[in-house]
C-alpha cells in the first residue's frame, strides 16, 4: 500500500527523465569567438560535458547531442532528441555588432564588449510543451540565481537583434519564439546562453573549470527540480 502510494504521488521519481544535452554549433560554424579568440563550440562542449555529469548525478538519464561538431543541421538535434524527455541547447553568448570595440590579445586585434553579462535562458511560444519549457527554463535559472549568477535581461532590449520578450524576468527567461530547435522539439526545450563570451573577464570566468562546475550543478538542480513536478 505504501508503495502504491509512492507511485501515485511521486510518478517522475520512478522512472528518470531523460535530458537531451544540446552541444550548440558545430565545426564548421562554431559560432561567437570569444575576447580572446577561443570558438564558442569549446566553450559549449566543456559545459555540456560538465551539465550531463551533474544531471546525472541527480539520478537523471543524459544524452549528448552534436558533442562531435559534426551535426551541422539543426533539425538534426531535435530529431535525434525525439525519445528523451526534455532537450537543453547549450549556449555561450555575444552582443550586436555595434556594442564590439577592439583590443589586441597575443597581438592580435580582436573584437570584445564587456557592456553586458550575465546568464540568459530562452523558450519558444512554438514548442508544443511550452508550461514544462518555461517550467524548466524558470527552475534553471532560479538554480542559477542560488549560485551566484545573474541574468544578462539585454536581451530584452528594444533594438533591432534583440527585442526578446521576457517569460519570466527574475529568472532571466526570454521568449525566442523562431529559435530552430526550440520550436521544432518534440519534447519541452529550452536554450541556455551560460554567459557573455566577448565580455574580457566573463570569458575568464566561463573558463574557469570551478564555474563551470557550479553552473552545471545549478542547471543539475533546476532540471531535477521541474521534471519531477506532475503537469
Ligand atoms: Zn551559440
């Protein structure tokens, strides 16, 4: 009977949700280079890697998508991610052009804005799933808040580039509604911008192995709390 019970009342904690962990770009466009010129797909890769420890260390199930750099099809991932439960894109992030200045790094110039940082998170008015999304996304970045991060809010801003309406503004939670793999999820989704890639000392610190770390057990935490919640 207490068993019965048990199963009743806690379906999610029976059975561990899988989360699809999202490597964001690939080789061939690695998206945003860094202040220091470092590609965003490293930066991504080191912190899916650290996310889906984390996750599982929270008893949930992982699975890796586009940790190759291979994948260049966006559609691609969210097909792949079909049978998990969740999908979680992982991002590192830049600002619109006209905020860049230059500096010489290892004499080279290169561009860099240390106007904006912060964490930011995204889900798509699309997705068929957007409670759970925003859900998780909400849970994500409350985690994030707990450990110390802060959310970017700029791109909120009203200016051609962003414009992103907020979901939930304390959490740092966007809507990005025509984000490829947001919408096109069979499963709830969500896109986490870890931190701001062109901004000199953010780089320094998503870079640094004791953030990541934290970053990727709040994001642990966030997920573990929203899955478990019944919809
Ligand atoms: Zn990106």
């Amino acid at each position: 009977m207490r068993l019965l019970l048990a199963l009743v009342l806690f379906p999610a904690a029976v059975q561990a949700a899988v989360v699809a962990i999202d490597v964001g770009h690939f080789i061939e466009e690695p998206g945003a280079t860094s202040a220091r010129g470092r590609p965003e797909l490293e930066f991504n890769r080191d912190l899916a890697l650290d996310i889906e420890a984390a996750a599982r260390a929270r008893g949930l199930k992982t699975m890796l998508i586009g940790y190759d750099g291979f994948m260049s099809h966006l559609t691609g991932r969210t097909a792949a991610a079909a049978a998990a439960d969740f999908f979680l894109s992982v991002h590192h992030d830049s600002v619109q052009p006209q905020f860049l200045e230059s500096w010489e790094f290892d004499q080279v110039e290169r561009p860099f804005s240390d106007l904006h940082s912060g964490y930011s998170l995204f889900v798509s008015r699309k997705n068929p799933a957007l409670k759970r999304s925003l859900a998780c996304a909400s849970a994500i970045g409350e985690a994030l808040r707990g450990a110390g991060f802060t959310p970017s809010l700029y791109h909120a801003d009203p200016i051609p580039g962003e414009n992103k309406p907020f979901a939930d503004k304390k959490n740092g939670v966007h809507y990005y509604d025509n984000l490829i793999v947001l919408k096109t999820a069979r499963t709830p989704a969500v896109l986490l911008e870890a931190g701001v890639i062109l901004n000199r000392d953010e780089e320094m610190r998503m870079r640094s192995q004791e953030v990541q770390k934290r970053i990727a057990n709040a994001v642990g935490l966030g997920l573990e709390r929203c899955l478990s919640k019944r919809f």
